[in-house]
C-alpha cells in the first residue's frame, strides 16, 4: 500500500490462465507486489486461473471464466466508475512492471493536466509500445466511449477502442507513450501462452472476421500472428492507420 496519501490511484490487472506457466505465474506475483507498493487499491481480474483466492496476498481477486479480455476489462472499469464512482483508473496487464514513483508522477501529471482524459504507459527498454498494455482513464470519457466491445475476445480490443475514440472526438486531450507513466513490459506474455495451448489461431480468426464486418479493415501480418497489431488495409486495399 502507499504510503503517500496525496494521490489516490485504483489499479486494476488482468490476467488469464497463469497456472498453465510458470514464468507467467511469476510476473503476475512481480506485477502485483510492485503494484501495491504505489496503489491505494489493487484490483486482480483473474480469467480462467485455477489457483486457490489466497494465493496472492494483499489485493482484491475476482476469480472469472470469461476467456475474453474485453469483458476482464470491463468488470475492472464497472467497479471503478460505476460501483466505486472513482474519476480515474489505471488498467495494466499482469506482465507489466511499474517503474519506481510510477504512479505518483502520473498522478501530478494529471493534477497538472486535467483534460487527459487518457493516457498510455511509456516502454523503458528499447522495443515496441502496446498502448493498452498500461493505461489510465478517467470516467467522463469512459461514459463518453462506452464499454470495450466484447465481441472482440483477444484481438483488437485495444484497436477498436481507439476507432471508437477517433469516431466520437471526446472534448478533452488522448495522449500516447506518456514519459510520465514509464513502465516495463514483458510483450505478449499471454499471447505466446494462448499459441502454445493452441487457442490463438481459432481466436484470431473470429476475431478477424468481426474487425472486418464492424469496421471493414483486415490486418496485414507482417510477422506471424504474434506481431499482427496496428497495421490494417481497408476494403479499397489502402493501408490504414491507427494514429490518433
């Protein structure tokens, strides 16, 4: 727990099957003890783990069957802003590693800037950002979006979120790869767990299929299924981009 009381920050963490690795397993403990050094409250939404609510001390468990990101992350906003009535949230996922003073330096950034109405994490070490692997929201532009769209089990959540906000233009400032909000992240920790057990081609697929019927865009696969974000062709075949 924090001992500075100048700043509140709910985090909530998502995580699915971290039994079936162990590495993983591992992380999520790190996530979550390095978590709690600088939250107010710790929030897990463990999908599909079969280990025992006592397993991790000192944080809040909800124990789902979802198998769908998107519903993970819902469950966390639902009791942020709707049963917790809070203005902000941080969502991180289990393989993400807050950097020292983390969120007390992002809590000041946005006392400092308060049209933020949301912000992604920065990526310490030299390899690709994930936006929505670490990211704070505030309520008024949750109500403003709405809730991630579960019909996007693994894939895209993130990419639809953003056509959503580039659609709706929210009266207030996205902000991407925030300095202030550094992390480390161990990339696609989960999506390399879901190809080893085999769910990430069936999940791709459909997950491919509704990307095309919402928004009619294709992901062009430049690296095999474990690089396949932020590079779309619409239906024209002109090259699509996610910038904000």
């Amino acid at each position: 727990m924090v001992g500075n009381e100048e700043y509140v920050m709910f985090v909530g963490i998502t995580s699915y099957k971290i039994h079936e690795d162990e590495k993983l397993l591992n992380l999520t403990k790190r996530c979550i003890n390095v978590t709690n050094r600088q939250s107010s409250m710790t929030l897990v939404v463990d999908d599909s783990s079969k280990i025992p609510n006592d397993f991790f001390k000192n944080v809040h468990i909800a124990n789902v069957s979802f198998k769908n990101v998107a519903k993970s992350l819902n469950l966390i906003l639902e009791i942020a802003f709707e049963w917790m009535d809070l203005d902000s949230c941080v969502i991180i996922n289990n393989d993400v590693i807050l950097q020292p003073l983390c969120l007390e330096r992002l809590s000041s950034y946005v006392k400092e800037n308060p049209r933020l109405l949301f912000i992604s994490a920065k990526e310490v070490c030299e390899h690709k950002n994930f936006p929505f692997s670490a990211f704070y929201m505030k309520k008024s532009l949750y109500e403003h979006i709405g809730k991630f769209d579960e019909g996007f089990s693994f894939s895209y959540v993130d990419t639809d979120y953003v056509l959503r906000m580039k659609e709706k233009r929210p009266k207030g400032a996205i902000l991407f790869n925030c300095g202030e909000f550094p992390i480390h992240h161990e990339t696609s920790s989960t999506t390399k767990l879901i190809q080893k057990n085999g769910e990430l081609d069936e999940r791709n697929r459909k997950d491919d299929l509704y990307l095309l019927e919402k928004w009619g865009l294709e992901p062009i696969i430049s690296d095999g299924n474990l690089h396949r974000k932020g590079y779309f062709v619409d239906k024209s075949g002109n090259e699509f981009s996610l910038k904000f």
